[in-house]
C-alpha cells in the first residue's frame, strides 16, 4: 500500500511540474501579445495624431493590459508563486 501511496504521489508530482511548465509558456506567450497589443495601440494613437488622453480608451491598449495581466498571473502559478505552502510546494 505505501509503496502504490509514493508511486501515486511522484505521477502527481510529475503532472504537477508539467502543467506548471504549461502555465510558465501560456504566460509569457500572453506576456509578450499583451506587450505588442498595447505598445501597437500607442503606436496607432500617435501616428494618427490623436490625442494622448484618449489613450487608455483604446480597444488595442485594454485588451494589452488584460493580456499583460493574465500572463503575469500564469507565469506567477508557473512558478509557484500562487500555490498554497510558497516555497516547499515549488521543491
């Protein structure tokens, strides 16, 4: 039985450590379109000659920012920085 117990745990353990390889990549993939989304926005705005205040009202610049937030989230989970018990989850 402890030895069905620890074979059961190092699977889970390995999954573990997969989806968070998963999640590391999914976030800095959403990092990096999150980035080109709202540095092409500000792009647009000031090509167009328009003013900077209208800015932040750009579809580009909020969908940006979501992408930027939920990317930092996934990679925080990636590394562990979210699970609960901190440092001796991430071991």
């Amino acid at each position: 039985m402890a030895h069905e117990k620890a074979a059961l745990h190092e699977r889970l353990r390995g999954e573990v450590i997969g989806l968070r390889q998963v999640c590391r990549v999914a976030g800095l993939g959403l990092l990096a379109l999150g980035a080109l989304l709202a540095l092409g926005a500000v792009y647009v705005q000031l090509g167009l000659a328009l003013p900077v205040r209208e800015l932040p009202t750009r579809p580009g610049v909020l969908d940006g920012l979501i992408c930027l937030l939920v990317g930092a989230l996934l990679s925080a989970v990636g590394r562990g920085w979210l699970s609960r018990g901190g440092a001796a989850a991430r071991s």
